[in-house]
C-alpha cells in the first residue's frame, strides 16, 4: 500500500469518527493533537496550547487558536495544493477552556479575529446556547455544565452579534502590545479570579512546553561555533514558537501589561528570547547574518541577564550566536575593504573574488549585491 494511499484512509477513517453532526476530529498543525472541528471549512487549522492524553487528544485547560491558511498553487492549476507550502495564516478565533477528549466541555471564552470577547457553554464540543457578549462570569453565576444532549443538539438562533468563524485578521508575530486595547485589556478587573489564575497557569505550562521543545531540536542549547552550525528550528517547533508569542500578546492584552508582566515576568523574558532566536536563525538561513546579528543585539542589550537558571542555556546560545555574527562580521570586513580596494583600481576580478570571501564567511544581500552589481559591470551591463 503506496504512502499516499495510507494518507487517504487515514483521512477517511477521521472524518468517519466525526460523521455525526458533521463535525470532525483533526490534528493540530504541529501534527501531535487531536481537536474537535465543529464546523470544518476548507483549510482550517489549529493549535492546543494545552495538554493531551493517552490517545493524542487534547484535555485540560487551555487555548485552541484557530486559522485560516492559504495554501501555494498546485503548478498548471488554479487549485490549491492540500499538500502545498502555507503562503499565510489568518488567525481566525481562539477558545479557552477544558478539554475533553479533544472536546470542549463547560464554560469556554472566545476571543474573536477583532478583539471582541464572548463566552458559552459546550457539552461534548458542541455550542449549547447562543453565545453571551463579555467574559466569562463569576463561577457562582455560570449555568450548571451538565446540559443534556438535547439541548445540545438543538441549533440555536444567530447572535445578534455573535463571533464570526472565519473572520480575517493578519497574524501578529510582534510581542508590542496593541494600541487598541480588546474588551478586556480596558478591564482587567473584569476577569473572574479563578480563570485568570486559570489563563496564567496556562500560559506558563505552554511557556515551559515550547522551551523544552527548543531545548530538544538544539541539543540541549549547545553553544554554536560557526554560522553553518546554525540550522533553522524545525517547521514544527517554529510554528509553536509563533503560537507562543500570539498567546503572550494576547495574554497581556486580556490581562493588561503590568499584569501580565507582575505576574509571569520570566515567561514574558522567555518568549520574547525564543522570538528573537526563531527570526536569528531563519534570518541566518535565508543568506542574511546581518539581521540575525542586529536581532540579537537588540534583545540581549535589553535583556542581558536572565531572571531564572531554567533560562540560562538559552541566554547563552544566544550570546554564542551573537559573539559568533560579530567575530565573522570583522572577518569579513576585511575582505571588503579589500575588495572595495582592488575595485577603485579596475581589478575587478580580484574585487569580485574578495567579496565573496566576506559573503562566505558573513553572508548578507548588502555583499550579495555588491557582487552582482561587479558581475554586471565586467560584462557591460
């Protein structure tokens, strides 16, 4: 049976578990968890800040970010390719709350692509009444979870302004919080003490979850010595590092800043260092150390020590990157200087040769297009 073949049943036999209701059980985009999709549409995706059980369903509290992907073009066609690079990645809504088995149970708190936040009941996935503008209230005023299946099953009317399943709003990798403070960045007072102590054990665990996994794809944060030691993180792990920084921002937004950063200031510290990890080394794969050096300069000049040991591996393969991006940064100035040299006299072999001396050793596209304008010259171009 062809690979392809085996991807197909396993289709299938996924969307059959789902058949009732029309609902689905699909993975995550890391691939690991099993969530419920209610509603399935072309290209949805999503990602489980929370735990999973046994089986790889998600469970327990946590967060379920769902998005809308655009997929590339299928070659010779105007189909998107199921299969096919993700070109973007709209986020769409995002659900708090306990898990079970992959489906949400009890009360759950909706964020919405505009910032507007409403809250509901579920009973095995599924929406038990019309959604309630607002957060979440009080424990002691929250309708008793154990709605029957009856009413579960029965659709409700439209909100009038209810949360919209696939609005588009572009994805936010910057940890700046918005100047336009949601419903309940305004006030966070409003949030009821125990999900915020809820929201903030969430965001930890997933804190600790992502560095751990980080910690893995680098060999334990191994120091690096030079810059083709450097790969870029694992899709997988590069997406849970763009999750984590879109929940710390929503985070403090739900929160408010000092909150946020009273209560979780080493998490806050730890995501902002993974962001600038994440942008370094792709930086570094796509041909510009100079990005990846200012990246890096810029966050440790403002976070030069860690606040915890846990930290501490991770401060220091990014100092290692940044003592690296410099040391090679010098280097190759001197094989520019050269170049510019052997330029400014018509050598233009030699110029060109130096060059790309400092572009192996340093590669960026300001040496690149030093290089290519050269090239253009000798041929006359």
């Amino acid at each position: 049976m062809t690979a392809r073949c085996l991807f197909v049943c396993g289709t299938l036999l996924l969307f059959a578990n789902g058949a009732d209701g029309g609902g689905i059980y699909q993975h995550t985009r890391d691939g690991r968890t099993f969530v419920w999709n209610n509603d399935p549409k072309r290209d949805d995706e999503a990602m489980w800040s929370g735990d999973r059980d046994s089986n790889g369903y998600a469970t327990g509290y946590g967060t379920l970010t769902w998005y809308k992907v655009q997929r590339a073009v299928e070659t010779g066609s105007n189909i998107p390719s199921s299969q096919g690079r993700v070109v973007s990645a709209a986020v769409t809504n995002r659900y708090s709350g306990k898990m079970v088995r992959g489906k949400f149970e009890g009360a759950v708190l909706n964020v919405d692509a505009h910032g507007k936040v409403f809250h509901g009941t579920f009973v095995s996935g599924t929406k038990a009444a019309a959604w309630v503008a607002g957060p979440l209230p009080p424990l002691n005023q929250q309708p008793n979870k154990n709605v029957s299946k009856s009413a579960a099953s029965a659709e409700p009317a439209p909100p009038a302004a209810g949360p919209p399943r696939l609005a588009v709003a572009a994805p936010t990798r910057s940890l700046v919080p918005s100047s336009t403070p949601s419903v309940l960045s305004s006030n966070p007072e409003a949030i009821e003490t125990a999900v915020k102590n809820r929201m903030i054990a969430d965001f930890k665990e997933q804190t600790q979850s992502v560095l751990s996994r980080v910690g893995d794809a680098t060999g334990n944060f191994h120091e690096v010595a030079q810059v083709d030691s450097v790969p870029p993180l694992p899709t997988p792990i590069s997406e849970s590092v763009s999750s984590l920084v879109d929940r710390a921002r929503d985070f403090r937004a739900k929160l408010g800043y000092e909150t946020a950063l009273s209560e979780c200031r080493t998490e806050t510290e730890t995501v902002d260092a993974l962001s600038a990890m994440d942008q370094a080394t792709r930086s570094i794969a796509d041909k510009n150390a100079s990005d990846a050096s200012s990246r890096l300069a810029d966050f440790l000049k403002n976070n030069p020590e860690p606040m915890a040991d846990a930290q501490k591996p991770l401060w220091r393969y990014l100092s290692s990157m940044r003592q690296l991006c410099s040391r090679l940064e010098t280097e190759a100035e001197t094989h520019s200087q050269r170049a510019a040299a052997f330029a400014s006299v018509g050598k233009t072999g030699d110029a060109i040769r130096e060059y790309r001396e400092a572009y192996r050793i340093f590669p960026n596209p300001a040496t690149a297009e030093k290089i290519l304008q050269l090239q253009r010259n000798n041929l006359g171009l």
